[in-house]
C-alpha cells in the first residue's frame, strides 16, 4: 500500500514533493505520482492544500 493521489484533486503545487522524507513523489505532468518507495508517513497527506492524498487500509 501507498499513498494514493485523486488526480482531479492535485493541482501539481509541488508541496508533497518536498515533505516527503523518502523522494516518493515525483509531478509527472503536473500531477504527483507516488512510487512504491512510500514508507506511509502521511507527511504529505497533512501538507496537501487540496486534500487529494490518501492512505488507504
Ligand atoms: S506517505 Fe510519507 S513516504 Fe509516502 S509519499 Fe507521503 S510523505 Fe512520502
Ligand atoms: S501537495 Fe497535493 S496538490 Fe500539491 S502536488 Fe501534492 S498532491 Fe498535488
């Protein structure tokens, strides 16, 4: 599991990008993209100005 983005949500501000402990996100045309790197911290999910980040059980 991992954080999982609603891509009509992130507006690509770049903010989860730089929380992330891990380098997990990347904007990949102007949306982020979560790798399997993700150790589900949730710092982005906090960070995320249009709440598009979620952990899911
Ligand atoms: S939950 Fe943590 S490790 Fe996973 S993408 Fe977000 S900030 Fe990075
Ligand atoms: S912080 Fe939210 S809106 Fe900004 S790039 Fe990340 S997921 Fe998208």
């Amino acid at each position: 599991m991992k954080a999982a983005v609603d891509q009509e949500k992130c507006m690509g501000c770049g903010l989860c990008v730089d929380i992330c402990p891990v380098e997990a996100i990347q904007i990949v045309d102007e949306k982020a993209v979560v790798d399997d790197s993700c150790i589900e911290c949730g710092a982005c999910i906090d960070e995320c100005p249009t709440e598009a980040i979620t952990l899911q059980d």
